[in-house]
C-alpha cells in the first residue's frame, strides 16, 4: 500500500512545483555565492604622445624627447566587457595640463577609452594612480640648414703630394631639435680617419658630427639630422716643379721661328704645379701662354696672361708673365709691297685685289739680311682660308711674306681691298 508521500511524488502537478522550487533556490545560490564581476590585466598598451597635444602646442612648443614606453593596465568590471577587451581599446597619455614652458617634465599617465569601445559604468581602471610617470622634454623646435664641410685635420698627405679638396655629398644638411640646442651649433663636419700617407683620391664614408664656434664636437642629444652620414671624395694631387714655355703664333710661312726662340726670356722660368700624378709625369715642361709674333716689336716687353692646362693647377700666386727680347744685333726697315698674290681660292670663285700697293711694311731682323732687301723682295697674300669668301667689295686680311729671308720677320697688320665674285 503506498503511503502519502509516495503519491505525492507521483503527482505531476507536484514534481513541477517541486522543480520550479529547486530553480529558484539554485539561481540565489548562484547569485548570492558567484559575481558576474572579475578584474584582469591589459599588457603592452602604448603611450600615445600625440593624444591632446594642442595643450603644448598652443604654447609653441614640441616634444623633443620622449620614451617609447608600453604599460599594464588593471581592469576591473563586468566578465563579458573584461574579457572582450583588448589593448587597443585603451588610450593612455599623458597629462599635458602641467606644462607651462619649455623643460623637461615627469608626467603622469591618464587612462581613458577608445572612441567609447567600452562603458566606464562597466568597466574601472584600478592602477591609474599607481601608473609610472614618462620623462618628457619639451622645447621651441626649429629647423636650420648647414653645408656639410669636410674634416681632414687627421689625414696625413704623403711628401710630393697635396690635399686638393674634399667634395661632400650631400652638400648640406637640415638639423631638426630644440632652439637652445641648434644656436650652439656653427659647423657641421664630415671628419675622416685615414691610415698613412696617401698619395691618391680616395672616397670614404663620414659619419656627421655638429661643432661649435671653437670646433668642439657637440653633444646634442634633442637634434635629428636629415642624413647622419656623408659620402666624401678626396682629391690628392702630386707637385712638380716644371719649366714654363711660351708658343708663338701667326708664324709667317718661310720664317725660322728660333730666331726669336733664341732671345727670347721670360721673368719666369718655373712654376710649382699640381696635377694628376699620371698627367704630370708626362710632362716636361708647361706652356702657359701664346705670343703672336706679328705684333714684335724692338725694346718692347710683354705682359702674358698664364693660362694653365685642363687638370692643372698653379701652386704659386703668379697671374702673369713678362716676355723679353735680347734685340742686339736687330734692325728694322719698312718697305712698299706692289707684288699682291691671291692663294686657296675655291674653284668657284674668283678674286681681284684693288689695292695697287701696301705702303710702310715693317721689317725686322738682322743687319746684314734687311740691308740687300728691296720692295721686290716682299710679297703680299691675300689667302681666301683666312676669311669667308663672299660676293662683294671686301677688305681683307694680308700676310707678308719674304721668301729667301729666313731670318727676316714682317711684323704688324696690313690689308686689301679686294671684288669677290662668282665664275660664270
């Protein structure tokens, strides 16, 4: 026979309030004995520097030096939002509210969320406080530009040689940092360390360093450069004392040109030079200027301009040169040319000289060669190489020549007139 409780157990209506009992005992278990609510730690969150900047900004200031710290940040809130959260839901910064000038600072960090990527109702922050301070440096940043200048005080030149230049590239830098630190600085220098005596080119890598106006090395420790190193190319040339030489030009065809070789001095004979090693050993002697002997003329003196060669150049402060004649034995003699030729004339052309006769032809040479000379002795050319043929009535350029007189030179500009015209 089954007793009451038996039949109450089998009663559906029972065993249903009997479980809906059960449940809600079970949920204030649950409630009363286990949070919703947990803490955790957010690692490696980035201190964003730029976050609020308007606070220095507005003072004209920037930050010149900052760390590059990450921090742990304690949670603490609702399981679901702690567990959903991640670092880059949290945006750390620093308090910029103390800076009121130029310095260095210790500021500390102040915690906030990412564009509302979680509710502060939900979720606390409980190491704000106890959160490090970030070291900050705070200045008038400007910007200056420097050429980049060679530093060759170390590098020893081997004898017979010379340190030409140093060619930097690039030219000039742009230093980027604090005011205080960029007024100090006067040079910016590519030093180079060279082993030895060199006695060639040679280029090299140099690292940049910034110098005050007494040529100490800077310690700047704010200041970026636009390029850290240089590229310099070192120029080294060799010495060489060599003779100086005068060529003649206008040489009159027929005329021995020794003849003034011989007495002719300059007031310098030699000149230090310095080249290209492999230039200079094939020279034996410098021609630095030109003389056009049609303008000789008896005890006078020239002044010649020194023009030095491609890849050449003068090691003493010498612009000019004086050119001298020994005219002992010289005479002179003017004469009138009546025989006027006409030379290299194009086959298509044809040229007759007006001009009967050139008056007052000077001469010079020795002695005993002007004295059996006469007018007839001279010719005159007109040599079409000498100027553009063209129809017309022209005046042209004449050479003097005394054929049979080596010794003999005709000096001096003369010219004729000349009908240029076009063979039928």
């Amino acid at each position: 026979m089954k007793t009451n409780l038996q039949k109450l157990f089998e009663s559906r209506l029972f065993t249903m309030i009997l479980s809906l009992v059960i449940a809600v005992v079970a949920w204030l278990i649950v409630v009363t004995t286990i949070s919703t609510e947990t803490d955790g730690v957010i690692r490696d969150v980035p201190v964003n520097y730029d976050y609020n900047s308007s606070a220095y900004t507005t003072l004209g200031l920037d930050i010149v030096s900052q760390p590059g710290d990450t921090v742990d940040i304690r949670v603490y809130g609702q399981r679901r939002a702690i567990n959903n959260m991640e670092k880059e839901d949290i945006l750390v910064y620093p308090n910029y509210s103390l800076i009121n000038g130029p310095g260095e600072y210790d500021l500390p960090l102040l915690v906030r969320p990412v564009d509302g990527s979680w509710d502060s109702q939900q979720v606390s922050i409980l190491n704000e406080k106890d959160l490090p301070t970030v070291h900050v440096v705070f200045d008038t940043v400007v910007t200056k530009t420097f050429a980049v200048t060679a530093d060759t005080s170390n590098v020893q030149i081997a004898e017979g040689y010379i340190f030409d230049r140093a060619l930097c590239t690039p030219t000039e830098v742009t230093l980027r940092g604090p005011a205080g630190e960029i007024d100090k600085v006067d040079k910016v220098m590519a030093p180079l360390y060279l082993e030895g005596e060199w006695d060639r080119s040679v280029n090299q890598t140099a690292t940049l360093v910034a110098v005050d106006e007494n040529g100490e090395e800077l310690d700047l420790k704010y200041v970026t450069f636009s390029s850290e190193v240089a590229e310099v190319t070192l120029s080294v040339l060799q010495r060489k004392e060599l003779p100086l030489k005068v060529e003649f030009t206008n040489v009159p065809s027929g005329y021995d040109v020794s003849q003034l070789e011989e007495r002719m001095s300059l007031s310098v004979d030699s000149m230090w030079v310095a080249g290209d090693s492999r230039r200079l050993e094939s020279l034996s002697e410098l021609t630095v200027g030109y003389f056009d002997v049609t303008t000789f003329a008896l005890g006078r003196d020239y002044t010649i301009p020194i023009q030095m060669p491609d890849g050449i150049r003068a090691q003493e402060n010498v612009n000019s040169i004086t050119l001298s004649f020994d005219n002992a034995g010289l005479s002179e003699k003017t004469v009138t040319v009546s025989d006027i030729r006409t030379a290299n004339v194009p086959d298509n052309y044809t040229i007759r000289v007006n001009t009967r006769r050139i008056s007052n032809v000077t001469l010079i040479g020795p002695e005993e060669d002007l004295a059996g000379l006469t007018s007839a002795s001279v010719i005159a050319q007109v040599n079409a190489e000498d100027f553009q043929v063209a129809n017309g009535e022209v005046t042209v350029p004449v050479r003097i020549q005394v054929p049979g007189a080596p010794n003999v030179l005709a000096v001096g500009s003369y010219t004729a007139d000349c009908e240029i015209s076009t063979k039928n």
